[in-house]
C-alpha cells in the first residue's frame, strides 16, 4: 500500500461518528499482537493537554529518554500525532500499518462495530511506540478520560489539566460530573495530578483517591507565572514539597505555569529528572499554535483557543501586550460555544469573521454576526483564512496586534503564511522526476504521464486540495502542468495534499501575476512561488549587511581547537598554533574562520562548558582583528555568547538550536546563525534513523528550526541552514543532500555545506585521509548547486573549486 492509500484508508474511518468506550482499540492492538509497550502517560483535561503532553515529552527527552508523544488534532498531515523522539511518524510505516489492519477493520466493519478513526490512530500510535521500544509513551487524551480510546492502556502516571463544560451529551451537564470522567485516567500507583479547582477539583479527589494538587498557593506544587521576558518567553517558578525550578516557557500565559507544574510532576513520577532537565525541557518545548506570537510589527498571536475558558485565558495573556488596535480574524468549529468565546475576548477593534476548509466548520457570516451581537463595530468577512489574515495585515498598523483564534483548524491555516516552503526541483533526468512525483505521493498513471517532462522547471509545495485544483487549471491553461498527491478530500477541501508544478519560468512568471489578487489563499501561495523561484524579487541575500557569502559562494576555514577532532585534532591546541594557523586560512582566502572547542565526530565525549570555554574564548580574543569573519563552532549559548563578546561574529550551532538560550545569544549579538539539521551531536553511528525522503524531511524540520530563530529577532539572511551531512545520515542520504542542495533554497536562507574530509567519501571509494580530492570536488558540486557558503579544511584548494564554479556561472 503507497503512503497516500494508506492515509486515505484511515482517513476514511472519521465516517463513523466517535463512539465511547476502550473496548474496539484493546481488541484492535490485541490483534496487532502489541507485545512489550513502553510505560505510559496520560494527559487529560479540558485546555492545556495538548502543552502539557508536550512539555513532558521534553522534560523526559532531556532525561535522554527516548519517547513516544500522541497528540491531536493536526495541522497539516496525520502523521504529526504521532512521534518518536520529535519525529513524526514515517510514511513507510503508516503505510505497514495500514496493511496489518486493513483486513481486521473491513472484517469488524461486516458486523456493523468498525473502530473509529481516533480508536485506529491511538492503536498506530501504540504499535509504532512498542516497535520504536520507546521509555515512556505520552498520551493525550481525546474526550473525557473513563471511556477514551487512550484509556486502553494502563498509565503509570496521569493528569487532569483543567475542566470546563464540554462534550456535555458525552460527559456530563455539571464541571463535576465531567471532571469524574475524566479523573478515571488515574494510575494504580501514583497520585493523579491535577490543575482543577473547586468543584472539579472535589470531583477529581472523590474519583481518584490520591491527587496532588499544582496552581495556586495552597497546591502541592505551586506555580508562579513572572510575565513576559521577551516577546515569546515568560518567566514560571516551580516549588514543588522538595525541589524547586525556575525557568522561562516558550508559551505565554498565566495557565502554561500550571501546565508547566503538572508536567514537572509527571515527568518526577516517570523518571529521576533533576531541575536543570525540568528547566531545559520547558524551555524546549515549542508547542505551534499556542500563544504562538509569530510575527511583529504588527504583533501577530496564534492561539488555538476553542471554548470561552480558554479565550478568557487568552484574553489575560493579551493583558501582557501594549498595543493600539486589536485586530481578530476568528473561524471556529459550528459546534462551539461562539457566544461565549466572543465575550471572553477583549472587545476588537475590527474582526475578520472566516471559515476554515473543514465541514465542521461554522459559517463566516454566523461568527460575523455573533461578533456584531457583543458590540463589535466593524466586522467582516471572508471565505479563507488565508485571505482573512491578509486583510487583517494590511490593515494592521506597526503598533497594533493581530490575532487569529477560535480553532487550531484557523490557527494551522493561518501558520503556513510563516511555514510554507515551495521547494524548487531540477529534473536532470526522468529517474529525478519520477523520485520527486512519488515523492509528493503523485498516483503512478500521472508519474508515468509526467517523469519525462526534464526539461521544464518544477515546484513541489503543499497546499490545500482546493487551492491544488485551482493551481492544476491555472497551469494547464498556461502551458504548464500540475501533479496532485493521491490522498482524497474526504469530504474536506482543506485537506492540505503535495503538488509538484511543471512549466518554463514564463510559465510561473504569468502564474504569479494572475494570482496576485486571487481569492482562497492563492496570492500567498503566489508569494511562496515567487520566492522559491525569485520571480520579480532581489531576496534578502545580506547584501546590505556585507556577508561574504552576498555575492556568491563563501569559503569557511575550520579551526579546530579540540585534542579529538577527526582531521586534525590536537594540531592547534595552543593558542599561538591556531593563531598561525587562523592567518593561514585567511591568506589562503578563507573569508570565514571557525573556532571549535568540542568535536562532533561519532564516539567523542563531550566537553565541560568550562574547558571549552577555555578553548575557545582566547583563541577568538587573538584573532579578532583578522581580514575575515569569525565564527564560533558550538552548542551551548553560554559559549556563543563568551565568543560574541571577545570579537567572534558568527554563531555556528550543530544542534540546531538545542540549547534554547541560543538563538536569543545571537539575535542580542545581530550576529549570522548557521542552524545545522541535527538529530544527534555527537554523532551516534548506531542511531537508527528512517527518512522518507532525506532532502524533504531535512527542509521540513529546518523550517520550524528557522521560524523559532526568526520569532527570537533575527531575518532569513542571518539564518543560515546547514543540512548537517553525516549527522544522522547515511552516505547514500548525504550524496543525496550534497546532490539537490539546491532544493534547500526552499527555506528563503543561505545554505552551508559541511562536507570536508567526511566519512560519507567511503561512499565513493576514498578512505580516511585520502579525501581531500574528494572534498574539494563536492566543493564544486555545492558551489554549482548554489551553496552559500562551504566549510572545509583544506582552503587554498576548494577556493579555486569555487572560484571556477563562481566563474562558469559569470560567463
């Protein structure tokens, strides 16, 4: 079965209505034969379990536990419910399960008790969980607790974030008697831990037996929320009966110190994680669409807020904010309490009443008219929320703040203004055509009709079915062609499905400007084209800045200050030997010098911060007045920031932003950020990594990677994204990304290629220390591929690779 079979078969399932009880997903993971699962925990609640279960699965990561996280609903594809260790499922393996339970589901389908599309994803979740021998698997919870398909499983720890009235045909009619439903997550030996107050806390305790309490003074835990830090930090102190943290949350609001109590609480339970863990873990906990302050200038808040306690939640973290005018583009599911979530907000200067493409989805002219009956002067419509959050921008003065709320359906639409990466492909031959129409998941008859169009150009971006019918009759009205990923509508038009574009440049030059004004989000996606194929656009390439790589392709030196490196280590220990040797590489023509005190290569131990520190810190205090820029070569910020000060002006983080301080470092410093894709550093040679298509994958994760760097201050031309070669990749996937470097134009940032002298050359029949050819030949394959910059170690050589390349491109 192809991925998007697969998906089209789950998909299917939401045909039978949500139905309660445990029953359906037990007998469906006894016929998976789910042997040894990992131990579980269960995040219940009306607001905040989504947070909560997030931050959990960060606090226990940071344990080194490896760990399994269950959560809904999604924003753009299924397989975001369901991740291992921050990664989302694999296609491959949706595409496995989906033939192991095919046969079970139609046959339980013939006796009328089919399991349900929710009951079917807690099951693949489970499944993927034990196969991946995950420690702990974090769930959250669907509705309730006593009956939810989660609750299949035996928890080792549990909690109940808040409650609220809800699903009130389901539940209950009383915050009581939901609060008992949900209280029934309770493990056989922990307390259940619990955010709840008065009467829902009553009911909590007469449920559970054992409670312990977080929030307010007289809890178990307390939680203090300091306010703001910066625009997306806010400062939680944590007491708990013998320990204590204090830290800063990605999210804002008084209600994440709470959930940030619970998870700590959890994660104590599950683990001996210590403070440093619990505080590094919330602060890594990036959660999208939750207080999610994405832009500024105007200030433009994401929230998710779904229900009148969580808008009056929002509205007291809104208190935080000076502004002038507010302007909210609203689109909520028709089931909800729409009254009630428009007197819970701050009174807005102008709504934007829109409708997600979903069928839940309640009409734009019914939010419209809710917003006019609570004293709302100036309100208005529009179908898309893409095209609602446009108008609320251009009319949005600097000083004013737009908010997109009422459903994460709305959120999710909206943040792929800031997410979208339209990818562009070079198809030199059909094999390269056809990997990237099966790829975007294109149905074989359309593969076999299009895998000989290599001489056109190509765009691979993801966009709603709707919005790809559209872009199909615009391109084959204009010559050009257009390739729809197999997965079904199902009933949704806004299900958000991979198009790959086929024309000459004229072909999407006309494209572009047809869709300037078009409607349903489609002069957004006009924009994203327009970037990824510099349609009537300079960029933002540091020309103003002066950046060597602004015009063309920048040489960076390495310096490694480190007794282990592969290639050199202990050449340059003393601070004397890595000053000549920093002269050196700037006399050879390096235009960047990078100074690194710990090695990333397999097998090496990491350093204390006070020996690299002492490393690194002298060595960028004796260069710093070199004809070149200086770079840092480092993952923790307290390092970045010692080197920033001492003179160093470029931050290099082969982490990928690990340590949450350090975009912050370098936004303070204005100073360029290479963000590398990392799934391990120090490299483990034994990690056991699955990629559906590395280049596509890699660009995925970089682009939340880049987003967390431009919410923190820094511009696209500062981010420079490195595809972290060898790191988690095997040599075949690292020719790949060497290959189609170019696609990684996708991100609107400079590219680095790290490739020097690297262990993928095996791949090509080059042993250790015979590379140095072959790292100056990739060089010139990075530099033709569009590479921003090139790290090496060999300068005088791979300056003249580029040198050519930069000339062959010239003439």
């Amino acid at each position: 079965m192809e991925y998007h079979e697969a998906a089209n078969f789950l998909y299917d399932l939401r045909r039978f209505g949500p139905r309660p009880g445990t029953e359906s997903t037990a007998d469906l993971l006894a016929h998976l034969d789910v042997g040894d699962r990992p131990r579980f925990v269960q995040v219940a609640g009306s607001n905040g379990k989504g947070s909560t279960a997030r931050m959990v699965e960060s606090v226990l990561r940071e344990a080194g536990l490896s760990v399994g996280l269950y959560t809904s609903p999604h924003f753009d594809d299924l397989r975001e419910r369901v991740q291992v260790d921050g990664r989302q499922i694999p296609e491959a393996a949706v595409a496995e399960f989906a033939d192991a339970v095919r046969p079970y589901v139609v046959d339980r389908a013939a006796d009328g008790e089919p399991p349900t599309f929710f009951e079917t994803m807690t099951a693949m979740a489970v499944w993927q969980f034990a196969r991946r021998d995950v420690d702990v698997a974090v769930l959250e919870v669907g509705i309730g607790g006593k009956l939810d398909a989660t609750s299949a499983v035996d928890p080792v720890a549990s909690a109940v974030t808040t409650v609220s009235l809800e699903h009130t045909s389901v539940l209950g009619d009383t915050v009581g008697e939901i609060a008992r439903d949900k209280a029934h997550v309770a493990p056989d030996d922990a307390p259940l831990v619990t955010g709840t107050t008065g009467e829902a806390l009553a009911a909590v305790r007469e449920q559970a037996g054992d409670v312990l309490t977080v929030g307010g003074p007289d809890a178990d835990v307390t939680a203090d929320y300091g306010g703001r830090t910066n625009h997306t930090e806010a400062a939680v102190s944590l007491d708990g009966p013998d320990w204590r943290v204090e830290t800063r949350l990605p999210a804002l609001g008084a209600h994440q110190a709470t959930n940030a109590g619970i998870a700590a609480a959890l994660a104590r339970q599950v683990a001996g994680v210590d403070g440093e863990m619990i505080a590094r873990g919330l602060r890594g906990a990036h959660w999208p669409g939750r207080f999610e302050v994405i832009d500024d200038s105007p200030t433009v808040v994401l929230d998710g807020a779904h229900n009148p306690a969580a808008c009056e939640r929002l509205a007291e973290t809104l208190a935080e904010f000076d502004y002038d005018d507010l302007y909210v583009v609203v689109g909520a599911m028709h089931e909800k309490d729409h009254r009630g979530m428009a007197r819970a907000l701050p009174t807005p200067d102008a709504v934007t009443a829109c409708r997600p493409a979903l069928s839940r989805a309640a009409d734009e002219a019914v939010l419209a008219a809710v917003f006019e009956q609570v004293g709302v002067d100036a309100v208005d419509t529009r179908r898309a929320v893409a095209d609602a959050v446009d108008g609320a921008l251009d009319a949005a003065g600097p000083d004013d703040l737009v908010l997109v709320t009422g459903s994460l359906y709305a959120v999710a639409e909206a943040r792929r203004r800031w997410t979208s990466a339209p990818i562009p492909k070079t198809f030199r031959d059909p094999a390269d055509a056809r990997a990237a129409l099966e790829s975007a998941n294109v149905p074989e008859p359309t593969v076999r009709r299009l895998e000989t169009e290599g001489s056109r150009r190509a765009v691979t971006l993801r966009v709603q079915r709707r919005q790809a019918a559209a872009l199909k009759e615009r391109m084959l009205s204009l010559g050009g062609d257009c390739a729809v990923s197999g997965l079904a509508d199902g009933g949704d038009d806004g299900r958000v499905v991979d198009a790959v574009l086929l024309g000459t440049l004229g072909t999407f030059e006309r494209l572009v400007e047809g869709l300037d004004d078009a409607p349903d989000g489609l002069s957004v996606v006009a924009d994203g084209l327009s970037g990824a194929l510099g349609i009537g656009t300079g960029g933002s390439d540091g020309t103003g800045r002066g950046y060597p790589w602004a015009d063309g392709t920048a040489v960076m030196g390495i310096l490694n200050v480190t007794p282990d490196s592969f290639h050199d280590g202990g050449e340059y220990n003393r601070v004397e030997d890595a000053v000549r040797r920093a002269e050196e590489l700037v006399a050879e023509g390096a235009d960047i010098v990078d100074v690194g005190g710990e090695s990333t290569r397999p097998g090496a131990d990491p350093v204390p911060v006070d020996e690299e520190l002492d490393r690194v810190v002298p060595v960028v205090e004796a260069i710093a007045e070199i004809d070149a820029m200086i770079s840092v070569d480092t993952r923790r910020a307290k390092v970045a920031e010692a080197a920033l000060s001492a003179g160093a002006d470029v931050v290099n983080d082969v982490t990928g932003l690990a340590d949450p301080e350090m975009r912050f470092v370098a936004a303070e410093h204005d100073a360029p950020l290479v963000v590398m894709h990392s799934r391990e550093a120090p490299v483990d040679p034994t990690a056991d990594v699955a990629y559906d298509d590395v280049v596509e994958d890699v660009i995925a994760e970089l682009r939340e990677r880049v987003l967390l760097a431009e919410k923190a201050g820094l511009d696209r031309d500062q981010i420079i994204v490195d595809p972290g070669l060898g790191f988690a990749k095997s040599a075949a996937e690292s020719f790949e990304l060497l290959d189609r470097a170019d696609e990684l134009d996708a991100l609107g940032c400079p590219v680095m290629i790290g490739h020097s002298h690297k262990s993928m050359f095996e791949h090509a029949g080059y042993e250790h220390g015979e590379r140095g050819d072959a790292t100056v030949a990739a060089t010139a394959l990075a530099a033709e591929r569009g590479a921003d910059v090139v790290r090496v170690h060999d300068v005088a050589e791979n300056v003249a690779a580029v040198r050519v390349s930069d000339a062959t491109d010239d003439g």
